[in-house]
C-alpha cells in the first residue's frame, strides 16, 4: 500500500495533541481582527484569549485556505512519493473545498504516477473532526487511500452536528438572523438549536427558553438519531466549560455514555458563533 499523509484545515476542532497522535497535518486558515491590518495565523492565537477578545468587543473575520498554500502543502508530500488526502471544511460555509480541488486537477497532471484526493466533509468544528477520527482509524486498519475518500464521502452524511448559541448577535452579524429576531430571542433567553443539513448548511431546528432546554435538547437529538451507543461522541464549546461538563453528565446519565473527546471551537468557527456555543456531534442513521 503506497504511504499517504491525510490533512485537514483549522476548521477542524480537535485537540492538538490528538492530531499529532493520529498523524493529522492541518492547514491553517488565517484571520484578521477589525481595525487590524495583517491577518494572521488561526492557530496562533489561543482559544481563550481569542473569545475574551470577542467578550471585549472585537469581530473577527476569517479567510479560506489560498490556492499557492495548497499547492505547497500539497507537493510537498507528492514530491517525496506519498499520496495526498485533503479533508476540506464544509463547502456549505467556505470556498476552500473548491480551491482545493482546483489545484489537485493540475497537481494530478505534475504527478500522474500520485493519488490526490479531495473530501468536502460538509462538516465543520469537531463533527469535522468526528469524521476524521472514524478515518484515521480505518486507515490504521490498512484501507488505502482512494477506498478512504469513498468511505469519507459516505460517511459524512451520518456524522450528525447540533449546537446551540449563547449569544444571538453573532448569528445576527453573519445573516442567520435578523436584528428583531436577535433582540427578542435576548429579551425572551430563547436559545435556538441548529443542526448541519446535507449539503454541509447550517440550519435552525427549534427553539429553547433558557440554557438548561436548550443543552437538553441536545441530548434529545441524539436519542432520535444515534446509531450506536458504543460510537465515539464529540463535545465542542465557545470557552463555556461549565455547560460542557453539564453535558456530559447528562450524556452519561440518560444514555450511559462517555464523550470521548471536547475540544474549543477555534477561531475559524468561533468568529461566527461567539463565545457560548455548545455542540454534540455522533453517528446516527441520518443528519
């Protein structure tokens, strides 16, 4: 079986360490504060610091993966003979999955003797992350790289995403909501619930009165939906530990189960849902 290095971008919320473990190679996207002039590296900056500036006031915007980082990311690993597997961030939010594939077409020619495949995870945060760990583990097992991309593209429909916000401003500020809808919603403490449809979109479920309804019903969506209760479950959160621990608690009581991993939303996503955004993340027989 040739060697192959598979590689995600910063929209993936897993932890470091882990990443090192599995043999994970991410490409970071970069991100610029307002009233700033340089971007800078997503990864940089801690997460922490990063929602404490958000709490200060400060918006983020974040930028795709470009073409030329790709290119270099990519080569780099064909020139010494392995093949290349990109998992790219949902192309529902970002351009990067496009971007990717653009430049493996011409890769494909430089090296026809390489494999370079491209996955759209239609995935974001640590259900991104989900997906690549139910990947890393099949690579360990030996499948190669191309029976990886087909195991990928099939998979990613039943790696399930259901989050909820904190702050409403955010998904106001990035059109998901409009400006009564945020003031009431504040006003009222309605916590919406959203989930990440097929084509890799984010999309509004329901509706909580309060905190405590909203992180159960997230627990209710996996009880409608999982799959397994021996599969991996994700936690990621906007710097809210507290919820976190709730969570999982609930997740232990009601389903016996124990979350393999919680990680912080990063900067990527955090940019466009704030500080106070809790997500579950499992396989279930549909999203």
């Amino acid at each position: 079986m040739a060697d192959y290095q598979i590689m995600v971008d910063s929209a993936c919320d897993v932890n470091p360490e882990l990443l090192r473990e599995w043999g994970v190679q991410v490409i970071d996207m970069s991100l610029l504060f307002d009233g700033e002039e340089e971007s800078i590296p997503g990864l940089s900056i801690p997460a922490p610091v990063f929602y404490q500036r958000l709490r200060e006031g400060a918006m983020a915007k974040t930028a795709a993966v470009n073409s030329e980082d790709f290119r270099d990311t990519f080569e780099a690993h064909l020139r010494e003979g392995r093949d290349v597997l990109y998992l790219s961030f949902s192309s529902g939010l970002s351009s990067t999955f496009h971007t990717a594939e653009l430049i493996a077409e011409d890769l494909r020619e430089q090296y026809p003797e390489r494999k370079v495949c491209i996955v759209d995870s239609l995935s974001a945060s640590s259900g991104y992350g989900l997906l690549l760990y139910l990947m890393v583990l099949r690579k360990q097992e030996g499948m190669e790289v191309e029976a990886l991309q087909h195991y990928a593209e099939e998979t990613r429909f039943h790696v399930c995403h259901w989050f909820t916000v904190d702050d409403l401003n955010h998904l106001k500020r990035g059109g998901r909501l409009s400006s009564a809808a945020a003031i009431l919603g504040t006003v009222l403490q309605v916590k919406p619930v959203l989930h990440m449809d097929n084509e890799g979109h984010l999309i509004g479920m329901s509706k909580a009165r309060g905190r405590k309804k909203a992180i159960q019903a997230l627990a209710d969506a996996y009880e409608a939906t999982a799959l397994n209760r021996e599969d991996p479950v994700f936690i990621s959160h906007s710097d809210c530990p507290e919820d976190v621990a709730v969570l999982r608690d609930i997740m232990k009581e009601r389903f016996g189960v124990e979350v393999m991993m919680d990680a912080y939303i990063g900067p990527m996503i955090g940019a466009h849902v704030g500080p106070g955004t809790l997500s579950l993340f499992f396989v279930g027989s549909e999203r």
